[in-house]
C-alpha cells in the first residue's frame, strides 16, 4: 500500500492565517485656511513597529488623499511632535488626532479644527 501525503507545513499555514489583507481606506485632509500651510502626518499602520510620516506644503485650501489600512493611527503633528518623531519617541503613547475605520472611507478631515 503507498500513502501519498500533500500537506501544508504549519508556519506556511499560520503566514495566511495571520496575514489578513487590511482594507485600504481612502481619507482626504484639507488645508482649510487661506494660507500654505506645511503640514507633517505622522502615521502608525496595525501591526508595524515603527511610524510613517508624510510631509508636504499644502496650498490655501488643498487637500491630499492617503490610502491606508482601517485601524492605522493618525497624528497631524503639532509643535515638537516631528522632531520628537524623528529621535525615536513613539507618538502612540498620546493621543492620535485620527484611527482609522473602514466608515471613514471617503472622509474629509481639515488640518484645522478652529
């Protein structure tokens, strides 16, 4: 009698299991005031150790569009944050301005919020 196995070894089994795709939520944030306006987002993905950040001088009342995945933790920097950022503080320990949902999907959020 031949026994012919085909099996899945289990760390192959358990990189799909937890590998789930995140949705991508698209969110926009605006520069809603009649100024440029430069403009740091410091982001966390689920998941990743470390942050992003995304910097850009942004026009009187231009928006950008970020695609990110639900769950990631938004913080438009203020004062120091960047810098703090940038030696190696993780802003995680306060506060985000944002944490994604998938019903965030589309949203707007302007820089200011006066």
């Amino acid at each position: 009698m031949l026994v012919l196995g085909f099996g899945v070894s289990s760390s192959v089994l358990a990189k799909a299991v937890d590998s789930t795709d995140q949705q991508q939520i698209t969110v926009f944030f605006r520069n809603n005031k009649a100024w440029f306006k430069s403009v740091d987002i410091i982001y966390y993905p689920p998941g990743n150790a470390q942050g992003k950040v995304r910097s850009r001088l942004m026009f009187p009342f231009q928006r950008t569009k970020l695609e990110l995945p639900a769950g990631t933790k938004i913080y438009l920097a203020k004062g120091n944050q960047l810098d703090r950022w940038r030696e190696g503080y993780d802003l995680r320990e306060t506060p985000p301005s944002i944490t994604l949902r998938i019903s965030d999907e589309g949203e707007e959020y302007d820089i200011f919020r006066t």
